[in-house]
C-alpha cells in the first residue's frame, strides 16, 4: 500500500470534477470553500470544467479524465478534491490507465458519494491509499466544520483517531455561506447489530458509497478478490454506506457482495446512517444488516459516522483502522502501514 506525499501548507489542491459540476447560484459556495481552504495556507488549481454541467456530468467523459489527470501529473498538486459527487463517474473509468498511474507519485484523492466510484478504484487496482471524507462544497459555509477539517489533518498524520460524534443532523441552508456548515441537532448514537454493548476490531480499511460500488462488481475496475488476497492477514473492516438506496436496495447489494466472496477476511463492518432511506414494507435496515451478516459472524455497527448525513468521519482506504465501541460511542483509529 502507497501513501501519499503529506499536503503541506502552501501545497496545491487541485479542483476537479470528474461527476458533476458547479453551475448558477453555487459558484458563491465554490468561491467561498476555495477561499476557506487558501485562508489554511494552501494554494487552489481549479480546472476548466468545474463550472459547467450539462446531462449531469461536468464535461465529456474525455475532457473529464483530461482534467483529472492534468491534476494528478502536476508535481505541483499534492491532493485532488472535487466540488461533490453526481451520477456518473463511472463512464470515465474505461479512460485511465491505472498502470500509468501506478509509476507516478501518488497524491490524495479525497472524496464521498460518486467519488467513491473513482477512489475504491484507484485503491484496488493501484495500492494506493484514497480518502472517503468531505469534498470541496462541504467547506463553502462561513468556516470549515472541524470534522471537515480533519480532511487535511489526515492526510498530514501517519497516524490519527477519530470519535463518534456527540450529534448528526443536516446541512445549513445551501444558499447562504455565512452560516455554520451543519445543524447537528440529534444525538448520535451508533448501534451493534449483535446487541453488544462493547466490540473491538481491526483491519485494513475499503469501502465507501454502495449506490456506486454496486455498479462496479463484476468489473476490471474492482479487483476485491486480488486485494483480499493480498492483505488477507491484515483482515478487512468495511466502511460503507448508502444514499438513495432502501432497504432492498441494501440487501440486495450486500447480498451480491457476499456472494462475490468481497467479505472473506472480514473482521468487521461500519455502516453509515443511510440518506434518502425508505423501509421496503416491512423490510428493515436492520433486517438487510442481519440477512447479510448473519453467516458471517462479525461486528457490525451502524448508524455511524460515515457517508451524506453529516458529520462523517475521514476514512482512509488502504490504511489499517482499528475500531473499538462501548455502549452507543466509538472511536476510529488509523495507522499509514504498508
């Protein structure tokens, strides 16, 4: 596993959009995260097509993996950050040459939603460490939230931990930038599937947006079975989670990654709370959690801190994460080892 070069102060963040653009009235929450970000001491290249969109993408998926890789060629860029997801990354997979990429230095790619499509490849098919975490427009209010923050701090760190937050909740209007970032109005509890009141588990970290992952399975661009294979003595804690998906949805993607062999060495699982969740009748989360896992027989904790219901934790694909929960909080430690 490869980590990249620490983003230092006075470093460039290079902005893309390799899923959808920025267009009309959030080009002010563009200017202001990127004003956020250079007040920290960091420089921003943003490429052409960040403010356009047209069909849900950006550009062309040609024009796209261009400016992406304008980016991940410059020596001068030490981190990729897109402005959100989207839709379709996906079409833009086909164009890169992830032996290419392999040779060259590697840089931080960090991202949720859509970017997952991009980051959980660039991870398995490069050995190279990518972060689940904040993008760009999460840093558009009146200051970056400090778990946002915690972006830069690990790429910056060989070694962090992160705690389960105290409450969740949901973005401030989009509309005004002078607002904090989130109304984090509800406590946050995470749940163990199995009903323990304490659990502990450590692995290598994968994972991300199952809405996209889904779409990857059975493709060139998702060798899970290679990298199990690979780390398989580290084990494995998967970090997923969803938005748009029910609980069908769910189990049906959980399902065929099982079936698929993705959860052999599994030591454990984080499940994120799910946006833009629906039961399926009287088919529940927790029901597709269990169906899932039952034959597994490992931790699982969900309602964590991951993925669209913000605040989210900064995971890091690649590195070795060890999880320790008691009683509804948990914390979240990562270590850089190859």
């Amino acid at each position: 596993m490869r980590y990249p070069r620490q983003p230092e102060k006075g470093k460039t963040i290079g902005i893309c959009a390799p899923s959808s653009g920025v267009t009309g009235k959030f080009h002010n929450r563009l200017d202001k995260a990127i004003q956020n970000i250079e007040a920290l001491g960091y420089k921003c290249l943003e490429t052409a097509s960040v403010r356009k969109n047209i069909r849900c993408v950006s550009a062309s998926n040609t024009i796209r993996f261009e400016e992406f890789m304008s980016l991940y060629e410059n020596p001068d860029v030490a981190v990729i950050l897109p402005p959100w997801g989207g839709e379709f990354l996906m079409d833009m997979l086909p164009l890169i040459d992830f032996e290419h990429i392999s040779q060259l230095p590697p840089k931080w790619i960090c991202g949720y939603s859509d970017m997952t499509t991009l980051c959980f490849a660039i991870t398995l098919c490069c050995d190279i460490a990518t972060v689940h975490g904040s993008n760009l427009m999460n840093m558009g209010y009146k200051s970056i939230h400090p778990n946002d923050l915690f972006a830069f701090t690990i790429m910056n760190q060989q070694s962090t931990l992160q705690h389960s937050a105290a409450n969740y909740g949901t973005f401030s209007s989009w509309g005004d930038i002078e607002r904090d970032t989130y109304v984090l109005d509800k406590p946050s509890t995470w749940v163990s599937l199995q009903g323990d009141r304490e659990a502990s588990f450590k692995g290598r970290i994968i994972g991300g947006c199952m809405d996209v992952i889904c779409k990857l399975i059975g493709t060139k661009f998702a060798p899970v079975d290679e990298f199990i294979e690979k780390y398989k003595e580290d084990g494995f804690i998967w970090t997923l989670e969803s938005c748009e998906m029910n609980a069908a949805d769910i189990f049906r993607t959980l399902w065929q990654m099982r079936e698929c062999g993705w959860f052999r060495h599994c030591s454990g699982v984080l499940y994120g709370r799910p946006d833009g969740y629906a039961d399926t009748r009287d088919f529940t989360l927790v029901d597709a959690l269990r169906q899932t896992f039952c034959e597994i027989n490992v931790p699982v904790l969900y309602n964590a801190d991951i993925g669209h219901i913000p605040p989210q934790l900064q995971l890091v694909n690649g590195a070795l994460g060890k999880v320790e929960y008691n009683n509804g909080k948990a914390s979240v430690f990562q270590e850089f080892r190859l």
